[in-house]
C-alpha cells in the first residue's frame, strides 16, 4: 500500500509537471 501511494504521488507530480 505504501509503494502503490509513493508511486501515485509521484505519477501525479509528473502528471502536474507535464501539464503545466
């Protein structure tokens, strides 16, 4: 659950990055 959570988080900040 922890690993899953670091990765979306980080999946997510990429996504942001992108993005934006």
């Amino acid at each position: 659950a922890v690993l899953r959570n670091a990765q979306g988080s980080a999946a997510q900040r990429a996504g942001m990055l992108i993005q934006g």
